[in-house]
C-alpha cells in the first residue's frame, strides 16, 4: 500500500488537535512551508510553521519541509537557498531533512535553460550548507514545459497533476488533490512512491556544525581551499602562474581540455582552480566568474 502525506502552509491549522487528525487518517509525513523569496526580496516566513513543525513531529509524522522559489537569476537562487535554510536551522531540523523547492510562481523566467540553472543553484546551495536531500515540486506541465527534468541535479519529483489518473510522469510522489477535508480544512495530499517524503528522515534533533574546511593564503593574498576534483573547459581558457589575470600565462588551454585541480578560490571576480604540475609547481585557472565569494558563471562542467 502506497503511503500518503500532506502538505502545509499559513492557510491550514498549526494546532496539535489537527495534526492528530492527520495521523488519525492514517497519513504518514508533511511538508511544511516555511520560506519564499529571500532575505533581499520577498522575506517571507510562514508564521506558523515552527508550531506546525512541532506538532507533526510531536504525533510521530515524517516532517519534510519547503520553499517557494521566486528567484531571477542564479545568484537570486542561491541566497533564497541561505534564507530557507536559515529558517530550516531554526526549526530544528537536522541535514537529513528532506528540503524542497517549489517551482511554481507564475513570474519566473520563462527560459526553461535559465530556469533549471537557478533550481540546480539552489538545490546545490541547499548541499553546500548542510542540506543535500532535495526535491523539487511542480505540476506536470512545468516538469514537460518549463524546465529540463533531464538537467535537474535533484531526481526526487514531487508533481502536482489534479483530476488525473496518474502524474503523466515518473516521479517519486504525486500530489493528486487539494481537497482532503482535515478538521473542516481543505489540504494538499499526494501519495509517496519512493518513501521520500514518509520514511524515516532523522529530521529531529540537534544540529551538527557545519565543518569549515581548512584554508590557507599563498604569497600573492590569495586565499585557498581544499578541493579535489575534475573540470573540462568549455572554450578557452589560459592556464597562468598564479591566480591573476596579470600573472604570466604558462598556455592557452582549449576548449575540451581535462584539467584536474586540488584548490579553489575566489579571487579578482573569478573562480580559479589550482593544477598540480609537478615538482612542486602549481597551475592556475580562471573555472568561471565570481561575486561576493559566490560562482554565478562556469566555463566549463566539473566532476
């Protein structure tokens, strides 16, 4: 038998006396809305969600939580991933919480490219601070017409597709109605084909601190961190001596060119990755620009 879970926001009720309800009808998990928009922007936060949150675990539900994506760029994208998780942090909610984005505001872009890159920045955010379980919330016809499903870094789809007999996609839940009648309250409910959203998520609890990698500054003031991976250019791009556009050029690497690095650092407006050559001695090359010590470009992909 398939499980089922809710999903909640400033419309339903916070009390315990509902969420008793929920699980009196057998449903397993929630997923409480917390964020929309940023800190920059719309700075929203659903004012019942820590007492939603509390008493959803409090009857033994599997709490997941989510976002309401109003971003217009990548960077956009990635500070809305700090404000939420700034509030996920609040509530409690450790790194194995499920986190979602919802994917749905009529004014985002309408370039399906543009509008997967700022889902994928922001579930790479979501990552980066402590938070890699992610999914992403639409309707059917956003997951065939707005974005690229192939493209998207989360694989976990949550789809909306009301008055249907199925989702019309693969997708690890879907949200089949808006009207499940909880004490008198109208309420999303989906089913969970993956387990995803009412298994076990470890989301109570206390937080562990985030480690912060080591670093160290080279003698042109540059400050490094520890990395080991892949990148293949996607055109051109000098390798240098040091990790400035004034630093000598060893060559001009072309596109396609496999560079593996152990470093990276945000210096001048870009990103740059330190290549081991040997004997002591370091490559250096811009991967991509940066701003306020974020990526918003990259010239090429990573493994």
């Amino acid at each position: 038998m398939t499980n089922k879970f809710i999903d909640v926001a400033c419309y339903q009720p916070a009390s315990l006396g509902y969420f008793r309800a929920v699980k009196k009808l057998g449903i397993k998990g929630v997923v409480v809305k917390l964020t929309e928009g940023s800190a920059q922007g719309t700075n929203y936060v659903n004012p019942r969600a820590s007492l939603q949150v509390e008493h959803a675990k409090e009857v033994g539900l599997t709490v997941s939580v989510y976002h309401f994506l109003r971003s217009i760029s990548v960077s956009d994208a990635q500070q809305e991933a700090q404000f939420f998780v700034t509030q996920v942090k609040k509530n409690g909610l450790t790194g194995q919480v499920l986190c979602v984005v919802d994917v749905e505001a009529d004014d985002l872009t309408h370039n399906r490219t543009a509008l997967t890159k700022q889902v994928n920045a922001f579930i790479a955010e979501l990552s980066v601070l402590g938070y890699p379980k992610s999914a992403v919330y639409s309707s059917t016809s956003w997951f065939i017409g707005r974005l690229i499903q192939s493209q998207l870094q989360a694989k976990t789809w949550w789809v909306a597709s009301y008055g249907t007999k199925s989702a019309g996609i693969p997708c690890a839940a879907w949200q089949y109605s808006s009207k499940q009648m909880i004490q008198g309250t109208p309420t999303d409910i989906s089913v969970d084909y993956s387990g995803a959203f009412t298994g076990k998520n470890n989301s109570s609890g206390i937080i562990k601190p985030i480690k912060v990698p080591i670093s160290w500054v080279d003698s042109l003031g540059v400050r490094w961190y520890p990395e080991k991976g892949t990148f293949t250019s996607a055109q051109a791009i000098f390798l240098r001596w040091g990790a400035t556009t004034s630093s000598t050029q060893i060559s001009l690497l072309p596109a396609g060119s496999v560079v593996k690095y152990d470093a990276f650092a945000h210096s001048g407006g870009y990103i740059w990755l330190r290549q081991l050559r040997g004997k002591g001695q370091y490559g250096y090359l811009a991967s991509g620009e940066s701003k306020n010590g974020r990526r918003i470009s990259s010239w090429g992909k990573f493994k």
